[in-house]
C-alpha cells in the first residue's frame, strides 16, 4: 500500500517536474589573460525538445572593457538529461578588459521560445556570467594591443627609386593580427621625411579575413589597412623611416616588434614637354564650305525625323519585342537556376519546396522526387530529404542550404525529361497517341 500510494503521488506531481529551458556560460582560455586581450565567453541555451522562436542574446555593459556579440554563426547542440532530449544553441561573447584586475560579468535574460506538450511556449532565462581575472605584466608597459600571430606587410604601386618631380607615391601597409577585432588595432606610426608631402586616407578595417600561414595552412583574422600618398615638389633622395609596430603576443606572453625596413625615395627632374605652336585659323571660311556644313546639318536632321517617324508607327511592335526580349532572357536557364539558389539561400523551407517545383516542372519533371532521381546525386537526395522532413514530418535535422543549392546545376545540352508512363490526355501531331497507318 505504501509503494502504491508512492506511485500515485509521484503520477499526481508529474506536471511539476515538467522539463524547462536553462542556460550555463564558461570561458574559453582563462588563464594568465592580459589587458588588451580578447576573452571569449561561450553561452549555450537549452530546451526540451526543439526551439519555436531562436534566443536573443542580449549585450551588457562591464565597466573598462569592451563587450561584443561574437559574429561567427550560431552553434546547435543536442544533449539528453534525465532521459530528456534537449535542443541547445551556443554563442559568443568577446570581452576585451581595458585594465588590470577583476571583471565580475553580469547575469543575462534570453528570450526564447520552445515547444511544450505541442504548444509554443514563451520564456526567459537568466544565465550567470562567469568573472575572470586579468593581471598586469611589466614586460607589456602600457601597450593595451594584444593578440596573436601579428604580421605587417606593404606595397608601392610604383618604384619608390624612379619618380619624377610631381609624381605620386602611394604606399599601403597592412596588418594583419589573429584573436582580436580589426577597430581594436592600433594605428601604424609612419613618421615624418622633410622635403615630401604626406596624405594618410581613413583607413580600411576588416574581419574574418583569410591569410595564408605556415605551411599550406590558412589562419583567419583581421586587417587594418593604412594608405599614404607621398608627393615631391623637388629633386633628390628622401627616405623613409621605418616602422617600428610593437604588440604583446598572447601566446607567448611577451612583448614583440613587427618592422618595416626604410625606403628610399629618389625624384628626379620632370621632363620638359615641347611645345606645340598653335597656328592661326583664317577668319573667313570659303562659302562652299559654309553651305556643306549646312547640307549635312539638314540630312542629319532629316534621317533623326524618319528614324523617330518609323519608330512611332511600329510602336507597339517594338514594346512587343522588347518584351519578348525581356521574357526570355528572364527566363534564360542560367537566371532561374540563379533565382532558385537566392531562395534557397533566403527564403523559408516553404517557399524553398516551392521554388523546387517550380524549377522541376521546367525541367519537364511531375514531382521533386522524379528530378530528384534522375539526377543520381546523393548529396541533392540527402538534402532534399531533410527538407521533406523538416516540412512533412519533424525538424530533428538540419537542412544544409548550402550544400543544396550548390548540389543544383544546369541539365546538360543533349539531356532529355524521362520518358512519362502514360500518354498526354490531349495528344498533338508532335505526340499523338497512336501511331499513323
């Protein structure tokens, strides 16, 4: 009796334990973190089953530090607890401290909403921010810069040694640094050089840019790119200074030096040009010349009245035409294929089905399956699986959008619809339905 009123009692509190949506935050990489560093704290966001509305992450403020929302796109995780499966979602969070010391992180709200007995529920969690510690070290003085695998490169659009009095030098400089923000890189110190004129542009800043590393490795950063234009009046040798960069290495935790060797700028005398000497135009033309002038001012005239007659007459030929023209070159195979890739790319997984009918009926196909098959590619046939599944059945897959619209191409010249199992309902004398006696 009192295992079975046990039983009841839990049966009775089962709404209570119901599973609900939480939230835990670490940071990647906490140790020996320096000023200037880029910290990064990773939050994930879990609910039972699947998720009816994405999370918004909110930003926050922490005093002297610079806080961030990661731009790399969002992860999906997938965990069970308690024999509950749960569907998560990870971001990111840069925070880059201005000083030494103590950073407590705040606690954040996440608006979300996942499915609940069938029914989309709304909610809000509140995930606690770890703190982290950033010390001070004599070695980095006050260079707040820090970051990883730091390289500086320039370029002249022209050689510096054979410039000529007036000409333009454009010089660019480049830096490149791993683990940071391109608006967090310092600017370069060019220095000054008597006897040439210096004008520095804005400068270009850039993220998630691609370098080649060691080896036939390929290292993801950002770029600040410096553009001077050197100009000199007179003649002579002008150098450059070089250019020191300093920055502290976080992976090896000292202070390092990127440089650039001087340069120098040889002008030389600009060329004399000669002169041309004007010659002198007689004030009074021959009549005969006058009078031809005229002639072929009124034929001219005239061809632009027949041209504008002829024009208004086949007007409504010529709006047809160019409609025509418009139509088919709309139509062409190479911008449908173009429009379905867009959708696929941005539309919904609706209009991404419809957009696969379309493109099939074209193609001389019933259904999506029959082009689907007579194409012979599995990584289409996986994908447009996983659509079908998402929209007709559930959404416990991810649909690789890329990977579909690229697994998309154009049939090929010679190719040919596959052969239909019954004849049209309306036969034609290109396709009749029996054969002539």
């Amino acid at each position: 009796m009192r295992l079975l009123a046990v039983l009841i009692g839990l049966l009775a509190c089962g709404p209570g334990f119901a599973a609900e949506p939480f939230g835990r935050a670490s940071i990647e990489g906490a140790e020996e973190i320096v000023p200037g560093q880029q910290v990064h704290v990773v939050v994930d966001v879990f609910a039972p089953d699947f998720f009816t509305s994405p999370p918004q992450f909110p930003l926050f403020d922490v005093p002297d530090a610079l806080v961030t929302l990661s731009n790399d796109r969002a992860q999906n995780l997938v965990q069970t607890i308690d024999g509950v499966q749960y569907s998560g979602i990870r971001r990111g969070y840069a925070v880059v401290p201005e000083r030494a010391g103590s950073f407590p992180l705040p606690v954040i709200e996440i608006d979300l909403g996942f499915s609940s007995d069938g029914n989309s529920t709304k909610a809000i969690v509140k995930v606690a921010l770890p703190s982290f510690d950033v010390g001070a070290f004599s070695h980095q003085a006050a260079m707040p810069f820090a970051a990883r695998g730091l390289t500086m490169t320039e370029s002249f659009d022209r050689d510096p040694a054979s410039l000529k009095v007036g000409d333009a030098l454009v010089r660019t400089v480049v830096v490149f640094a791993e683990d940071t923000q391109a608006m967090l890189i310092p600017p370069v110190a060019f220095g000054t050089t008597a006897g040439v004129a210096r004008y520095e542009k804005p400068a270009v800043l850039a993220d998630g840019v691609e370098q080649q590393g060691i080896g036939r490795s390929v290292e993801t950063g950002s770029t600040r790119s410096e553009t001077v234009v050197y100009t000199a009046s007179d003649t002579g040798r002008f150098p450059l200074p070089a250019i020191s960069y300093p920055w502290f290495d976080v992976d090896e935790h000292v202070m390092s030096a990127a440089t650039l060797p001087a340069t120098d700028v040889v002008v030389a005398p600009a060329a004399v040009a000669e002169r041309i000497q004007p010659e002198l135009q007689r004030e009074n033309a021959p009549a005969s010349r006058v009078w031809k002038g005229w002639l072929l001012v009124i034929l001219l005239c005239a061809i632009d009245l027949a041209v504008a007659a002829f024009a208004w007459w086949r007007l409504p030929a010529i709006r047809t035409w160019a409609t025509r023209v418009r139509q088919r070159r709309r139509n062409s195979p190479r911008r449908r294929l173009s429009r379905i890739r867009t959708i696929i790319r941005v539309g919904d997984e609706l209009a991404v089905y419809r957009g696969l009918q379309d493109w099939s009926g074209t193609l001389g196909y019933r259904t999506v399956s029959e082009w689907v098959e007579a194409q012979a590619c599995p990584r289409l046939s996986a994908q447009v699986a996983i659509l079908e599944r998402r929209l007709f059945r559930s959404r416990d897959m991810q649909l690789d959008r890329a990977a579909l619209a690229s697994a998309i191409t154009l049939p090929v010249a010679d190719g040919r619809p596959p052969k239909r199992a019954l004849p049209d309902l309306n036969p034609t004398a290109e396709n009749p339905l029996l054969r002539p006696l």
